[in-house]
C-alpha cells in the first residue's frame, strides 16, 4: 500500500517594494530572483508498510497485520475495529515494526493508522483498513461444566471438539483459567478432540474458578474456526476423597478431614475393578445397568440400580444394592463399588446416605484389586498422570 506523506513547507510574508523596483525579489510569477533558490517541499525518506493492503477482504485473523518502517522508527500505531475498540499491540525495540498481540476478530472492519519519523525527524503517515473473514466452518465446543454450578475438590474440566483440531497449541492458548487463590490449571491432550484440565494437586475447597474461551477467532484447522468466545464460573465446595480397598472390602470416607468407613464390594475374581483415582463424573437416583453396554454380553440387566454415580465411561459405578448382601465380606460385583441399599432407593440407607452426601467432583480410588490402573482418558481419570507428564 502507498504511505500518505506529510510534507513540510516554508511560509514566508512578501515584503519587497512595489513591482518594478530595484529591489524586487521575486517576479509576479513566482521565478526566483537571481542568487535565490525557491523553497522545496522535503519528503520524509521514511517508508512504511502496511499488511494487509486497504481495502483487503477475507483477511485471515491471525499473522496477517503488520506494520513496518524502512528508513526511519515507527512513532505510533493505533489499529481500531468498527466500534472504534483498540487493538493491544506494541511497536518493538529497534522501532522498525507491530504486530497486534493477539488474534483479530473474524469478520471485522478495521482500521489502521501509522506514523514513523526518518532520521530528520520528517513524519511519513498512513491509513488504511481491512476486512477480516466470516468463516465459513466452525467447530462445536463442549464441556462438562455447568455455569455457577458447585464442584468436588477432584473435578476435572473436560472439552471435547467436534472434528479433529489441528492446531492445539492455539486452540490451548484460547482456553484459560482465572482462579480466586491462583491455582495453575494446565490441559492435557487425548487424541485430536479432547482436552482435560486439571490443577497439580485436588483444588482447595471454596476456591472461585472461571473458564475463559475465547476460540471464535483462532484456526483450530485449516479453514476451521472455533465458536465460542465466554466465560463459565464455578466454584469448588467441601472436600470429599473416598477409597475402596478390594482386600478388606471397606471403603474410607474423608470429608473436610473427618473420616468414616462403609462396607462395599468391588469386582470379583472375573470381573476386577479398576485401580487408580476417578472422579464422580453423574448421577442417577435410579438408573438402568445392562452387561450387554460393557461389552458382558447377557450376564446382568438391572433396570433400577438404585444411587448410581459414574466413575468411567467405560461402566465403573459406585451405586447402591437391593439384590445380593455381600457388604464388607467378599467381592462380588462386575468391577462396580456397591452397598447396601432397598430397591427404589431409600434416604437413610448406607448408599442413600453417601450419594446425598457426595457431588460431581469428589475423588473415588480404589486400591488392591487385580486389575490395572484405570487410563487417565477413561472418565475424568487424569490424576493418574504425574503433574510432570500432564
């Protein structure tokens, strides 16, 4: 683009005698006496460049506006949206150039305006201003957060894409946390759709979270843009940490610091449980279990398990029993954590009593069973990964 020049003139008042006398300087046409040369217009030898060029369309939102300056130092640069809402940037240290310091909003009018001074300190200017793209493809984003909603001091925010992001370091960078004691929150990748987050260690209770998207204006893939630009409070209650022990059949309940033990039974001989920490991702006052959906083919269908709260997506629940009274005994469930309950679900039974007590969020381990440790993909299992390999 051409950079509007901004000259400097000399003015002077005309104080020679009447025309025709001896001391004229100057004719009634403008020419120079003689031993006088006219007064030039100077040009600053600065020259700026401006991307994209005016009046561009479709302009990407990311990577495509800069301002340069040969010549000279760039003095200022204000960039406005339609609105009139400045654009944060910054020239850099040499002088020579400014980048905006984060993405454009797609389908935006902008203006630019620039100004730079050569070594004489003569101004060159230029304005100019461009359109940025209106997608044409976007991705769904999806969470597992419910706005002000309260949380267990194990929850994990999980958010999952509808097509295949490729550029997830953007994508990252557009998903923050503003939190109320300044716990660092960090995502964790599983494949090319999901992204978990998750503190270093269980969240203090009490502590004030909010989410920040702002994807509308990154490339999650080429051509692809992201959807959401908002912001999702929630709030991190009571502390609750449970865990099962497959040896001795009990499960400890601390809650605030304050421990008690229930009687359960967890995976048989056939059918352990999983080892490994998991969240409380649902629940259900009453809920439909099948073995057909485990992949168990017919083995069970029970239509109203009582008190059921999801561990795994892959069919791990701690839930209530009317049918079998094993509790604190043996082990003898298909890798569920039970206890005692009545058929419909009663308040003051042993399961009643605990899913009353517990909220989406709260921690469930279970320890000493035969079986491997639960994936960190499977449910909202990721604090079995080291802090160091998040």
């Amino acid at each position: 683009m051409g950079g509007v020049l901004l000259l400097t003139a000399a003015c002077s008042d005309d104080k020679g005698s009447d025309k025709g006398s001896s001391n004229d300087t100057a004719t009634a046409g403008g020419t120079a006496a003689p031993g006088q040369t006219s007064a030039e217009p100077k040009t600053s030898a600065a020259v700026l460049t401006v991307e994209p060029k005016d009046g561009a369309q479709d302009v990407a939102p990311t990577n495509a506006l800069q301002v340069a300056v040969a010549n000279g130092k760039l003095t200022a640069v204000e960039v406005t949206d339609k609105e009139g809402k400045p654009v944060e940037g910054a020239i850099t240290a040499d002088g020579t150039g400014w980048k905006p310091s984060a993405a454009l909003a797609v389908g935006m009018a902008y203006k630019v305006n620039a100004q730079a001074k050569d070594a004489d300190g003569l101004v060159a200017a230029s304005t100019t201003s461009f359109t940025t793209l209106t997608p044409d493809k976007k991705i769904s984003t999806n969470d597992n957060i419910t706005d002000n909603a309260t949380y267990g001091v194990g929850m994990i925010v999980s958010v999952v894409f509808n097509k295949d992001v490729k550029n997830k370091e953007a994508v990252a960078k557009g998903i923050t946390f503003a939190t109320s004691d300044g716990t660092e929150v960090k995502g964790h990748w599983f494949g090319a759709r999901r992204v978990d987050f998750r503190p270093a260690e269980y969240w203090k209770p009490g502590t004030k979270v909010t989410i920040k998207y702002r994807l509308k204006n990154v490339e999650v893939s080429p051509g692809v843009y992201g959807d959401v630009d908002k912001d999702e409070p929630f709030t991190i209650g009571r502390s609750q940490v449970s865990t099962a022990d497959s040896a001795t059949h009990q499960m400890t309940v601390v809650r605030d610091g304050v421990s008690s033990t229930v009687p359960v039974t967890l995976g048989d001989e056939k059918n352990p449980s999983w080892n490994g920490t998991m969240v409380v991702m649902s629940k259900e006052k009453v809920t439909r279990m099948s073995s057909e959906t485990v992949g168990l083919g017919g083995e069970y269908d029970i239509k109203d398990v009582p008190h059921a709260m999801r561990l795994t997506t892959s069919g791990t629940f701690v839930h209530g029993n009317y049918w079998a009274n094993p509790f604190g005994k043996t082990n003898a469930s298909h890798g569920c954590v039970s206890m005692q309950d009545t058929k419909g679900g009663g308040d003051n039974t042993v399961a009643g009593k605990f899913f009353n007590d517990s909220m989406i969020g709260d921690v469930v381990t279970i320890k000493n069973s035969k079986e491997k440790t639960v994936a960190p993909d499977n449910g909202l299992s990721g604090w079995n990964l080291t802090w160091a390999n998040w």
